[in-house]
C-alpha cells in the first residue's frame, strides 16, 4: 500500500547532471512513487545563479541558500551534485545532522572524506550512497558492496575516465598524436577546458580509492593511491605496442597482495593484450573488469559520465534510499573491518616495456641484459634496430616490482652506452 505523505528531496546543484536528475524526477514521478511506496517531492534546489532559467523547474524552489536549505529538518534526502570539496562536505554533514540520508556523485570528496562521512552517517542512522561516483550510470559499487558480499574479491582492473579513453582510442586508431587527440575529445565535449584532473589521472584516481575501499574492506584514502597520467603517451608507445599485440590505456588497478596481507591502488597508462575485454573499450566509455574468488570474472560496461548516465545513477540511490527511509531502515554503510595497509607502488609487481636509446655498436645488449640480471629482473624479450651508429632496443621482462624496475633503469642511465630512456610503461591484464 502506498503512502501519501511524500518524501521531499533537496537538490543541491543544477547543473548537467542536476537538471537531469529534476527533470527525471519530474517526468517519471509516477513510477518513481509506484517503486519506491511513496511519491518524491522536489522540495528545494540550491544554485550559485538563481537567475538562469531551469526548464521544468518551479522557481520558487530554488535558493542560494543551500546551508538552509539542508537544515530544514524536514527533508528526506538530500541530492548532492555539485562536486568539490568544500562546501559540499559541511553541506553533506550538516543534512545528515539534521535527519536527512545523502546521495551523491562526490568521488573526490568520498574518496578523501569518505571514513568521516560514513560515521556521520551510521552516528545519525542515515544512508549515505554513491553509485555515480564512479563509472557514471554503469552498476559497480552496489554490486561490489551487496551483490559480491558474499565473494573475496582480488583485483579490480578498469578504464573509469571517458575523456582519457577517448584520447588514447584516438590515438591508436587514427595514429594521432596525443594534443591532436585532445583537441579533438575538446572540441566534442569529452574534454573540459582545462583537462588536467582527467589526462594527469586525478579523476582516476579518487574512483581508485572507492573502489579499493569497497572490494578490499579497507579504508583507502586518495592520498594511498599511485597516480601517474598519460601526457606522456606517444604514437611510437603505441606503434610498440601493436608489435607486442596490445594496445595502451589509462587503467585504475585495485589488487590483493598474493598473501592476502596488503593491498594496492594505482592509476597509470599501461599496455594491455589485444584479446583482453577492456582492449575493445571505445570512444568515451568505461569498463571494469573484477576477479573474485568464486565468480570468477566479471566485466562492467557502459557509459562513464554525462548528464543522463550519471542521473541514472543517483536516481537508483535515490530509490533505494528513499525504500529505507519508509521501512525504517538503512542500507549498507561503510566496511572497513579487514583494515589491510596499503603497500607503496614501490611493492608492486608487473611487467615492463622499456624502450632505450642506445649506441650501435657490439656489446651494447651483453651490457644492458646484465644490468637488468643485476637488479633481479628478468628479461622476456628483447628487439633492437638501427643504423648510423644509434639504435632503439626495447626490453620486455618477466614480473618485477617497481622498485627493482627503477632501480635497473637508474643504473641503464648510467652506461656510456645508453643515449636515453624513451619510455618505460607497464604491461598488465595477462
């Protein structure tokens, strides 16, 4: 049976993704009520501009007062889109404080502040939910949190930025180079203005950290994340990289140490074989790829941001939420009891292909080869070319930890021999 007192539900944000979300609410309020128990009220929507038109969006809701807003206290849920850190942490705080649960598509601040919310959240028994946080409308943190619950999961392995995906597809399809990729994904939409959160892995990086945190139940903060962007990709990386049967993308990598002990999180460019799943991830779209012990792997796809995507999936939290909110109830909160450390980048073990400037001349690959057995780190392959007396000779290893790797390459540096390191990156998903 269906109740008459509606939830009312405080917007704060009006932008892309809360003018879509007003106006789903809006058009679908009738499903939205048959599903939920109940019918939503949009009970106020706070912005920066108050005077722009909002099509389909009553004025007299909207208010520049989002602190006031949020302390009503008879508000329901609150809707939380616009971004950054502050004010949108006191905001978020304030609503909880005041009887409201919260969902928002915050990776940057649940990724640095997510502990905190959280405890605010289980200290008031309110929700606190975020599916498009990451990877826009694509389901990855509820099934993470409710549907491998049960599982033990070990690797997370995903392409969570649509801006940097479509650059490097570009790249390696039409063989342009990186600006003109970016000028490209700019003058599209894909790219903003300032595209340095995304192609220097920033973005990546805090949906990293959630994900980590979910899958690992552990507490994973921003600051514990590797981070390394991809301005630095080149055409020749990527004509490598076909020679090798792979392809390059900007992955977020989620792992279990082999012992169970530890846990990383890291984001940076790597090659991937041809015949993996997230090889053939196009355009701006996202993928994440999860291992777990009993169902095996699974592959999340779809759409990673804009407008309608990530609406979707604050109006699945927004269901959700709102079914606790009649039952009297809350849904899962945060679980971090495993409490795993989370190991430096420096522990992490995976391949490499480093591509080196070299003199052409005998003796050059005896002398390279027995750095790198110096250093504990084995080679898979090797292939050199060249003319005039310089060379290219590129190095595949087997497994070696970062550490060992920098540690070979600093002491390459030093041969007479050896004019330059063209590029290292790591090859992963095998």
């Amino acid at each position: 049976m269906m109740r008459t007192r509606p939830l009312k539900v405080a917007l704060l944000g009006c932008g892309v993704v809360g003018s879509e979300v007003a106006r789903i609410m809006t058009t679908h309020a009738d499903d939205l009520a048959a599903r939920i128990g109940a019918p939503v009220e949009l009970a106020g929507v706070a912005v920066r501009r108050p005077d722009k038109v909002r099509e389909g969006i009553d004025p007299s809701l909207v208010t520049t007062d989002a602190s006031a807003l949020v302390k009503r206290g008879d508000i329901d849920v609150v809707v939380e889109v616009i971004g950054g850190i502050e004010p949108a942490r006191t905001l978020i705080t304030t609503a909880i404080e005041h009887g409201a649960s919260v969902v928002s598509a915050n990776k940057a601040l649940i990724a640095q502040d997510g502990a905190a919310l959280h405890a605010a959240a289980d200290e008031h028994g309110k929700d606190l939910y975020y599916e498009a946080a990451v990877a826009g409308a694509i389901p990855l943190i509820r099934p993470l949190r409710e549907s491998l619950a049960g599982d033990k999961v070990n690797r997370v392995l995903g392409i969570v930025n649509g801006t940097t995906n479509f650059i490097l597809d570009a790249m390696d399809t039409t063989g342009a180079g990186y600006q003109e990729a970016l000028d490209e994904a700019t003058a599209l939409g894909y790219a903003e203005a300032d595209p340095t959160a995304d192609v220097e892995g920033f973005d990546a990086a805090a949906k990293a950290a959630i994900l980590a945190g979910i899958a690992f139940h552990t507490r994973v903060r921003l600051d514990d994340v590797y981070r390394e962007g991809m301005t630095e990709v080149t055409a020749a990386d990527f004509a490598s990289a076909k020679e090798m049967g792979c392809t390059i993308k900007l992955l977020a990598i989620c792992e279990r140490a082999a012992d169970g002990g530890s846990v990383t999180a890291r984001v940076h460019p790597a090659m991937i074989p041809l015949s993996h799943p997230l090889a053939n991830v196009r355009e701006a779209y996202n993928a994440v790829f999860v291992e777990s012990e009993a169902a095996g792997q699974l592959m999340f796809y779809g759409p990673g941001a804009g407008g309608s995507p990530t609406a979707s999936a604050v109006l699945g939290d927004l269901v959700a939420v709102c079914r606790n909110r009649i039952g009297g109830a809350t849904g899962p909160g945060e679980s971090a009891y495993a409490a795993l450390p989370v190991s430096p980048m420096g522990d992490v073990v995976t391949r490499y292909h480093i591509s080196l400037d070299v003199a052409d001349k005998p003796g050059v690959l005896a002398q390279v080869a027995t750095v790198f057995a110096e250093h504990g780190v084995s080679i898979d392959t090797v292939r050199q070319s060249g003319k005039d007396g310089e060379a290219s000779l590129v190095v595949v290893t087997h497994r070696a930890s970062d550490a060992a790797l920098g540690g070979t390459v600093e002491a390459l540096r030093k041969l007479d021999t050896v004019r330059g390191v063209a590029s290292i990156m790591r090859v992963e998903g095998e």
